[in-house]
DNA sequence: GATACCTGTCATCAG
DNA sequence: AGCTGATGACAGGTA
C-alpha cells in the first residue's frame, strides 16, 4: 500500500514559496467548433364495345342494351336535331347532345321515376339532354369500368371542355370562352364523339367514386351551362335536318319529362351548412335560387345569359327560358359561392328530402330517426348513408390535414428552437474550452512558479522534471518525486 | 409539359 | 355489429 509517507517534502497551502500568479497565460485559443377530346377522332369499335360489356356488367345497367356502332351516329345527330325544335323544355337545347346508344331508348320505363340514380337509366337520359344537362352519366361506373385513358375519355375530355367541371375554378376562368369555345368543341364534339354514352361533369370530375354498390353514379343538374352554346351550335349548325318532324324523340320527351319532374317541379328544399346555403326552394321557378345554389355551369352560363336567353327566348317557349334562367345567377361576381358539390348534385337528382347538412351533421340517433320519417327506396338510402360517410370523411380529412400541417409547423418551431439551443450550447462550450484552456494554461506555469521557489536542504532547486507537487485530501500538499509517483500509479 | 399544392374520396384501422 | 374519427394513398383540378 502507498501512502503519502512516501512524500520526501510535505508542502502547504500558501505556502511562501508560492507567489501570486505573475502572468496569465497567453495563446490559450481554442479551436471551438462553431446547415380530351381525344384527338377528335372516333374510339375503336373494340373498346367500345369492351367499355359497354364493362357498364353493362353493372347489375344496375344490365337492363340496358348495348348500343350498336350505327346507333351512335344515329343518336348524335337525332338527338340533337330533335332537340331544336322542342318548344316545351327550355333546358332541352342548352347542352350538347351526348351521343347515347338509341337502342337503350326503347326501354320502359325511362320516363317513370323509380328512385334510381339517374344513371341507372344512362341510354335514354343521356340520349336526352336532361341527363347530359344536369345529370351525369354513370360517373362512378365509368370512372371504375373505364380506365382513364380508355376510348371514351376523348370524347368526355370534349364534353368537359365543353360543358365544363363542376366545383373548380376553372369554370370561372373559362367563362369567357365557354361560349365561342364551347360552341366549336361542341361541333366538333359532335361531329367526332362516337362514343356509347356521354359523360356529364359528375362523371368527369369524378374521382374514384364510390362503392359501386352502395351508390351508383348519380344525374347532375349543374351540366347545363356551357352545353347551351354547344346546343346552340348544334342548333344552328345541324338545324333539324333529319326525319323528326317535331324535333323530339321518344326518349328525348321521357327524358324531358323526367327533368320536368327532377327540376322544374317543387325540388325540396336542399340547405347546406357549407358554402351552399341552399340551391333548390320549395318554390318552383327562377326567382328562389340562390346565388349559391348555382353549379359552376351555371356561373359561366351567367356571364352569357343575355346571349342566351335571347336565343332561347326567339327559339324555345317561356317554358325552356324558365329552366335555363333557374341555372342562372342574376350577378356573376367574384365571389362566387363554391359550386354544389357531386353529392348535393346527386341528392338533388334523388330528390333526397332532407338538406345536406343534416345528413352528414346528425348525431346517429336523429339521422335515424330523421330516415323513418321518410320512405326511401333502395338507392335513396344507400346515396344518404353515402353522403353521409363521404361528407364525415371529407369535414375529418380536412382536420387531419389541418392536424398534419399544424403538426409539422409544430416541429418545424421546435426543430428551430433545438437548433438555437445547440448553438448555443455549442457556444457555452467553447466559453468552456477557452476557460479551461487558460486554467490549464495558468496552473502550468503557477507549476513552474513554485518549482523556481522550492529548495532541497542543499539550497539546490527540485527539478520539475524529477518532482511534481500532490495535494492530499486534507488539503495538504507534498512534493513527490517521480518514481514514488510511478509507485503510486502502479497501486 | 412538368411540377407542386389542394381537395375529395376511398380503404383501412382503431376506439 | 355499426358508427365514427384518423390517416395513408390515390386521383383530379389548378396555378
């Protein structure tokens, strides 16, 4: 065992030999360390005839029969020349005639409503341009069915260019041209489309969809307004040409008839708690729609209104102008309300007799409740529970995002936050280093200082090489030669 | 035309 | 079991 016995000089604090600091040490710097229209031409007669297989497959079309290719051409130019002359609807002409497949026209039924989707019965309302107006075409089914790319979608991209999206701004942008625009796309579309069935704005701004199933594409009533100057082309271009003396079909007048009843008459009143306060009133008419309730057809329809109203009013009875001007804002402002979305459009079309907002708002109980106090069918129930799901989901989606970007703001405040600390914590550090380096730099040469003053009992100086200077503990302090220090390292 | 952003929707999971 | 919220993924629209 070592001890400090071993200690030749036992040395104590403040000591006299021990001179004040004489000097600071110098030079103790330290190194501190310091970041569409399908190119106008006609699909293939095989994906065409693949896509129809496709919409046929759904239970809800299987009713319907497969348009032959002829039928197409037929309808186009049918459907459009039959719609001139057709003084009872005033809606009848403003939109483009979506080529349909004739041959689902001779179905029954079409003009009774059963409180399908109006896709359901795609064929003749699309074949008439009450679904093609406000309706779309079995979105979701050709959304699913068809890929994007898929032969249809050229003439839809016409249509869409035409007639316009629904719920986007573009609609406002392209107000200006939607007329001249539409009027030649509409031609052309016309001319070109050959497609089985026309897709309105529901369809083409439709994503995914959802469930087939559980809610099959739904009519839009927001399709008319840019299809009015399309029609008008048609209107003025085609002219009733072919063998329809009074310019109106069969299925054209079923599907006129089933607008009658889906648009023109006392719609429930549909008030949304969102931006659309309410877009249909009890009342029948112009008057009591509300700037909101205009679809973004309707908004670019406006911009044209007097044009077209005062075609209409020389070509279609006061009947037609009516329902034109029930798509038409008084005032096309810049603060336009946002558009109805493809729901509302959808309950609209259903004739849901409750408003948007309660649906999605309800707790469950009183949704419930709210739904025994009315009798819907089938489609009904299945498109309110849809409604519901998507309109939860959407408000959620939008408060997770919320959530997310607030979140990220949240780190990146603490990611600048922790960045600060470091530096300063680097700095404090190197405050440290710099205080240390001067410490160590001063204690040598204290070191030194009381080694100069030391003397052996010969009066000769220790040498520091030989000597170095240990304080005990109890604060004593020895002077130990190397070799004893060698001794103690090695205990 | 490519890209980023926004928004709606769907699918899925968990409470 | 059904409802609801949360969230990733996807698609479409827009700038």
């Amino acid at each position: 065992m070592c001890s400090t016995a071993n200690y030749v000089l036992p040395l104590r604090r403040n000591c006299e030999v021990l001179p004040p600091p004489g000097r600071l040490c110098g030079g103790a710097s330290m190194p501190g360390p310091f970041p569409g229209v399908r190119p106008h031409g006609a699909p293939q007669d095989t994906e065409m005839d693949v896509a129809w297989q496709e919409l046929m497959a759904i239970t809800e079309l299987q009713e319907f029969q497969v348009p032959t290719e002829g039928s197409y051409e037929t309808a186009q130019y049918q459907s459009m020349d039959s719609m001139a002359p057709v003084g009872d609807y005033g809606m009848v002409p403003a939109h483009p005639q979506p080529p349909a497949p004739p041959a689902a026209c001779e179905m029954s039924g079409v003009d009774t409503y059963d409180g399908c989707y109006p896709e359901e019965v795609p064929a003749c309302r699309l074949a008439s341009n009450t679904d093609a107006m406000y309706g779309n075409s079995e979105p979701q089914q050709s959304q699913r069915m068809l890929p994007a790319s898929s032969h249809s979608q050229p003439p839809l991209m016409g249509l869409r260019e035409h007639m316009n999206m629904s719920g986007t701004s573009q609609v406002h942008r392209r107000a200006n041209s939607c007329l001249s625009q539409g009027l030649n796309r509409h031609m052309l579309w016309t001319v070109h489309g050959q497609t089985a069935h026309a897709r309105s704005a529901d369809d083409l701004e439709s994503d995914s969809g959802l469930s087939l199933g559980s809610s099959p594409p739904l009519a839009s009533p927001d399709n008319p307004v840019c299809a009015a100057p399309g029609y008008q082309s048609v209107e003025v271009g085609v002219t009733h040409s072919d063998g329809e003396p009074d310019g109106m079909t069969e299925h054209t007048r079923r599907a006129h008839a089933h607008y009658q009843m889906e648009y023109q008459s006392p719609a429930p009143s549909y008030l949304h708690s969102g931006a659309h306060s309410s877009y249909f009133s009890p009342q029948p008419g112009l008057s009591h729609i509300q700037p909101n309730a205009l679809t973004p057809r309707s908004v670019k329809l406006q911009g044209h209104t007097a044009d077209l109203s005062d075609m209409y009013d020389s070509t279609q009875p006061s009947r037609g102008s009516s329902q034109l001007h029930m798509y038409t804002k008084p005032h096309l402002s810049s603060s336009t309300p946002a558009p109805m979305s493809r729901d509302e459009r959808r309950a609209i079309a259903l004739k849901i007799p409750f408003p948007m907002d309660k649906i999605i708002n309800l707790p469950v109980d009183d949704f419930n409740e709210l739904l025994t106090q009315f009798t819907l069918t089938d489609t009904q129930l299945a498109l309110v529970r849809d409604i519901r799901r998507r309109g939860k989901n959407k408000v959620a989606a939008q408060n997770c995002r919320k959530r997310k970007l607030e979140s990220i703001i949240h780190l990146e405040r603490e990611l600048s936050q922790l960045q600060t600390q470091r530096e300063h914590l680097v700095q404090e550090r190197l405050e440290f280093q710099r205080s240390l380096a001067f410490m160590k730099c001063r204690l040598t040469d204290l070191y030194a200082e009381v080694f100069s003053h030391l003397r052996d009992e010969h009066g000769q100086p220790y040498s520091i090489d030989e000597y170095s200077l240990q304080q005990t503990p109890d604060g004593k302090i020895y002077l130990v030669p190397h070799t004893t220090m060698h001794k103690r390292e090695h205990c």
